[in-house]
C-alpha cells in the first residue's frame, strides 16, 4: 500500500484490505450513528461547508445521456426515495469538478482525478462510476489526404512518417513500440484538453508526459482541431463515437492503452457525497442511486428514451451504445476490481508527480 495513505488510514482508526493486483485500498470503519433527524453535523472545526437545512439535496451531474441513464428514476420519481427531495444541477464535468473543491454540492459527479483534491470533504459513493474496461478518452486529429499524408487543412508538425501507418494496423509490432511512435508524433503538438482537472487529462499524462495543450470547453475541442488552433484533441463523452463522422481519426485510445499497461479498466468519474452528512444518510443516498442506477438498467428503453434528451449528435442506436458504454456492472458497484483501478491511478499520478497531495481513498459503505 501506498505509505502516505497507510499512513492516513492508520490515524483514522482502522482499516480493512482489498488485495488485487498487489494493490490495496482502504476502507475507513465508521461508528454507528443514531439520529432521530437527517440532519447535517460539522465534520470538525476546520471544515465548515454550506448547512443544508432541509432534507433537499444539491445533486450534480453532466448534461450527458450516460448520467440522464442513472439519474432517470430519481429525476422521474421511480423509486421510493425515502422522504429526501433533490435538486438536479446540470454542468460539465470540468464545473462540476471546481464546484466541487468548493464544497458546493450536497452530492455530485466528479472526474475520478479531481477526487483526490476534495477527499477531505467528500466520500466515494460506491455505485455511479464511470469505468472505460478497454476503452476511453482518445487523442484524435483531423483526417489525412491519404494522397499526400497530411491532415485536411493545416498540416501537422508531427505525421506520421508512413501514409497507411494506423495504430491499430499495426499488430506484428510490439504494442510498446507502437506507443513509443504515438508519443513522438504528439511530442511538438499542441493538444485540445476539456480541462486539467478531468480523469482524460490525467490519463494523457500518464501516457504521454508533459506536453503542450490548450483548455477548451469539452464540446468546442472538435472545433479548435479543425480551425487550427489545437493539433490534436483529448476527446470525453461522445465525441467518442462521433469522431470519424466529423472528419478527424484517433491517434490513441488511452482507455485501451491503460487496460493493456495494468489489465485494470481505466476510472473515468464517480458520484461522491459530502462527509459531514452523518453515516445514515450517506448510506440512504448510496442506496437511492444505485436503486436507480439498477431501474435504469430493469427498464432500459424507457431510460434510454428519456436520455436521448442530453445526446448530442447521437441517434437512439448510437445513444444506447454509449449508455452501455459507462453504465454496467461497474456502475452498480466499483467491486474490487474498480477500487484496484481507481488505487492504481492515483498513485501512479501520485508518484509521477501529477498529484501534488496524499492520496486517500474512502468509499460509503
């Protein structure tokens, strides 16, 4: 285990092991509670966040059909919610991520890679995640002239040096080379990024190192490709599956990339809780969404119906393939493997020097 968080874990009074992979997370034990209330208590005295008087709670997610999936039969009143109400706020996942390190929201999505900075005010719900098991975030550049082998448009400092070269053409070379190829190529290119604290950026830095790269809300990344102002893109959500209808074909995927590195799927985001809300009630949520999350999945149609509402550029076919994507087993719960995935990236960030704080994993349980 990681010292620094054997360490934090041992302070706190205990912990149990998962062992996979030669990787451990730690699970605090919490006392149990009785309220005669759901009320909101202080944590200690040195982290007071906003009081929620009410039994209405702040719950925020991306405007994406993967989340409007889970949140379905909250949002429509599907399930019994045991007496709590919430409000929906809907904003991109990089938003959501600075809200969160403000302790804003009651409960929220947020990049597995941001969670690390706001561990001290938020746990991990174990259901909610958003796991790439093989596949994820890409690198994606605009589409070649397969007669000169240059991009349409602005040529990029770094092409490949074959017309045909394509990663995934490529099987009879080692993979670590074909790696080692994708790394140059990007070296001297400036990289579109949705924002520095997504689980993608992480991810890319993991693969690629330091390198150059802009900040571009996640839905405009297309457009600083095409007009020049990015060489490459990070691509999240589902531009995903959109990419080569847009005119632009993948460099990486980082999902597979990772999958073959650590045979772990890659932690994209999770939903989190904040901790001064008493034991009890962070369980009743935890069970809330997963209830949810498993309506979703009994009645599929229905939510993905309702879904195709937060689709953009995606038709029901396209939409169901992208829900099923992110919402799976590892979205009713992490299960040892995920918490191996989740422990491995951040503490591989955390060594390479990519998370400047200790690193504490702590789920609801």
């Amino acid at each position: 285990m990681h010292r620094a968080l054997r360490r934090r874990l041992s302070q706190r009074g205990g912990y149990s092991q998962i062992r996979l992979a030669r990787l451990r997370v730690g699970k605090l034990s919490y006392t149990a509670v009785c309220i005669a209330t759901k009320r909101e208590y202080a944590l200690n005295g040195e982290f007071q966040m906003t009081k929620n008087p009410t039994e209405t709670f702040m719950l925020g997610h991306s405007p994406d059909p993967d989340d409007a999936f889970m949140f379905y039969a909250i949002a429509n009143g599907k399930i019994d919610l045991r007496g709590y109400q919430f409000e929906h706020r809907l904003e991109d996942i990089q938003t959501l991520n600075e809200r969160a390190q403000r302790g804003e929201l009651h409960i929220s999505a947020i990049s597995i890679h941001a969670y690390a900075y706001v561990a001290d005010k938020y746990a991990l719900l174990p259901c909610g995640a958003s796991m790439g098991d093989g596949y994820g975030p890409l690198v994606i550049r605009k589409r070649r002239n397969e007669a000169t082998n240059r991009p349409v448009g602005r040529a990029l400092p770094c092409a490949p040096p074959s017309p045909n070269w394509r990663a995934e053409d490529c099987p009879p070379y080692p993979a670590a080379a074909i790696d080692d190829q994708v790394r140059e190529m990007l070296r001297d290119c400036v990289v579109a990024v949705p924002g520095k604290m997504t689980s993608a950026f992480l991810a890319l830095q993991l693969f690629l190192g330091e390198f150059n790269f802009i900040v571009v809300p996640f839905d405009k990344i297309f457009d600083s490709v095409k007009s020049g102002r990015a060489d490459a893109g990070l691509i999240i959500h589902e531009g995903q599956l959109t990419y080569a209808r847009s005119g632009f074909e993948k460099i990486v995927d980082l999902g597979e990339w990772w999958k073959r590195q650590t045979g772990l799927p890659l932690p994209l985001g999770g939903n989190v809780v904040r901790k001064d809300f008493p034991p009890p009630v962070r369980r009743d949520i935890s069970e809330i969404i997963r209830e949810s999350i498993d309506y979703g999945l009994a009645h599929r149609d229905e939510a993905v119906a309702y879904s195709l509402a937060y689709a953009r550029d995606m038709n029901s076919q396209l939409a169901s393939k992208f829900i099923g994507m992110y919402v799976n087993e590892f979205t009713r719960d992490y299960g040892e493997i995920g918490r191996a995935g989740i422990s491995r990236f951040l503490i591989d960030a955390h060594d390479k020097g990519y998370i400047g704080v200790p690193i504490e994993v702590e789920f609801v349980e």
